[in-house]
C-alpha cells in the first residue's frame, strides 16, 4: 500500500467504525526512516474525537480505536499514538 492509500484506509475504517466528529490523520513515517522492525509499515498520529467515547476512560477509547485499525495493526501500521479529544 502506498502511504497515500494507508492513510485514506486508515480514515477510512475510523469513518466506519466511530463515526467521528472530529478526525485528523498524520503521517510521521519520514521521521522513521530506517526504523528496521517497521518492515515497510507506517507511523501514524490520529486525532480523533467519536460520540462513542462519552462515558469511556482513555484506555476504552484507545481500544476502540485500536479495534477498528485491527485489519492494518499487522501489516500497514507499525506505530500509532492517539490523541482524543
């Protein structure tokens, strides 16, 4: 996958799954340039604010975001941190 195509499955699977009020994606891969065990896979920072976090802790949020990444966690993202709003 291109790193184009990445990021729009990435929002993609976000849109499906948390129907998100507010979602913002970046790209850090270039910051890890060479990082070896990435194996091709990016590095991504999601901002991402979901009527589906309302009564959850961070970790719940994190999960859920996590579970509708699940299909790419293994092959397209190495590394992900969340910012919820």
């Amino acid at each position: 996958m291109t790193p184009a195509q990445r990021l729009f499955a990435i929002e993609d699977l976000l849109n499906q799954q948390l129907n998100p009020t507010s979602l913002t994606l970046e790209d850090n891969s270039a910051e890890h340039a060479g990082h070896a065990s990435a194996g091709g896979a990016g590095h991504f920072t999601v901002h991402i604010a979901s009527p589906q976090f309302d009564g959850k802790s961070i970790i719940q949020q994190h999960r859920l975001v996590y579970q509708a990444l699940d299909a790419l966690m293994e092959t397209e993202i190495h590394a992900l941190s969340i910012q919820v709003k």
